[in-house]
C-alpha cells in the first residue's frame, strides 16, 4: 500500500508500488452462477489487542448487536491466548509507571509483546462466540463470496490510512458488493459509492449495509461495476506485466 511504501521510502528502502490481485480464473473453478444465498458475510482473522484487528471487532461486535444478517467465519484466539496478552498489557504498563518503560526490552519474555502494552485487551464477546463459524480457506472461501450478496470489509490496523487488502480484490472479482473502510488511496482502485461501498464509522456501516439489503437492483448494480473494474484492472495478470516491467527497468 502506498503508506507501507512511505514508510520504507522514509528508512532509505527504494520501493514500488504492486497491490494486491484477482486471479480470474477462480471463477472457471467455482460456480460463479450459484444463488447468493447469504446475505451478509465477513471471513478473516480477529486477533485481539492495538495494531491488529482490535477496531474490526468493534465493527463486527456493533453490527452483530444491530440485528443484521451477518455471518463471520474467522480465525480467532484461545482464552489461553488472549490472557497472555492481558499479563503483558499490565505488565509492560505497571513498569511504564514507575518510569522503566525503556527497560520492557530487557525483560526476555516479555519484550516480544510489548506492542500489547499499547491497547487494553479483551476476551471476545459472548455474541461474537456464538456467532462464530468455522474459517474457510482457498477455493472454499471463493465460493463462500460467489454465494454471499455482501461482503464486509475492514483493514486490520498496519494499513493505517491506506487500502489495499486482498479482500477487496476477492469480493469484488467474485461479484460480491464490496463494503469497505474509506481510506485516502481507495479512489485510485475502484470509484466509490459506485464500485464499492464506503463507510467511516459503524453507524454508517450498519446504515449502508440496510440500504443495500433493502435496495437488491442497486446493490446488484454496484457488484457487476466492482467485478468489471476487478477483472479490468487488478487482475494476477495486469500485476505480473507491472512486475515484469519494474524488473526490466531495474535490470
């Protein structure tokens, strides 16, 4: 994304620029055809604690207490885990307060979780625990997407003000209406409102997730404009001309 290349770019690290793809011949795999019959989905990881997924599972946590149709497969933590996390958190705070916070990497075990100390951790809600189904993987999730009318979308916290997840590439190439975190780049991959859905906050998440619910013609109007741009511009093909190129400058 273009702040991890402003990042590097700013430690002296020469960098271009290649997002994500769509490999378009998933939809020669699966049946693209099929009914959607979710109609709301969201699969990915939610690890606990700041600089990880900490504000997807607020989104998640709002929307399952907003009574929609949501279904989330994910990879969560054990309690075993998440309490880990929890002694490191008032641990690494406790020697922050009495003025030793620079000595944290000395500590052998605790240095390797010292980024916990940052944010409060918490246990997953009980709605989230019975909302949870199993993870799925490969040609399994492409046909989760091509069978789900929306899928939810939210960068984990590296991304910071930027997009570029492979969620956006898979669900907008499956058909799926994409919804998606607004982000400062997010206009230089697909037009908004148009091609994908935006959103900044969770009201006006669960605001424009009813809508669509409510508005199928619409809806459907904005997957075939995601696949179109997905399957134009940010296909396994078009990043392997940009590669090609950037290495024969390079050479």
């Amino acid at each position: 994304t273009p702040c991890l290349r402003e990042e590097f770019e700013s430690k002296g690290i020469r960098t271009h620029l290649v997002y994500h793809s769509f490999e378009g011949q998933i939809l020669n795999r699966i049946n693209s055809q099929s009914r959607r019959e979710n109609d709301l989905v969201f699969t990915g990881s939610l690890l606990t604690g700041g600089g990880f997924h900490k504000t997807r599972i607020e989104f998640l946590d709002h929307m399952l207490m907003s009574n929609i149709p949501l279904k989330i497969y994910g990879s969560i933590e054990s309690n075993t885990k998440i309490l880990q996390k929890m002694t490191a958190y008032y641990f690494i705070n406790l020697i922050r307060k009495v003025g030793l916070g620079k000595a944290v990497p000395n500590f052998p075990i605790i240095k390797n979780y010292e980024m916990y100390g940052d944010t409060k951790i918490n246990f997953y809600s009980a709605k989230m625990l019975r909302s949870m189904l199993p993870p799925v993987f490969g040609l399994g999730q492409f046909d989760l997407l091509a069978k789900s009318k929306i899928c939810f979308n939210i960068h984990g916290e590296i991304a910071k003000g930027c997009a570029g997840n492979v969620r956006l590439f898979e669900a907008t190439g499956l058909g799926t209406c994409l919804v998606t975190d607004w982000k400062r780049n997010l206009k230089d991959l697909f037009e908004p409102e148009k091609e994908v859905i935006t959103y900044k906050t969770k009201e006006e998440c669960v605001e424009k997730i009813i809508w669509l619910i409510q508005n199928p013609t619409e809806m459907e109007k904005i997957s075939q404009a995601g696949q179109a741009r997905t399957l134009k511009d940010h296909t396994t093909d078009k990043r392997a001309v940009l590669i090609d190129k950037l290495l024969k400058e390079r050479l």
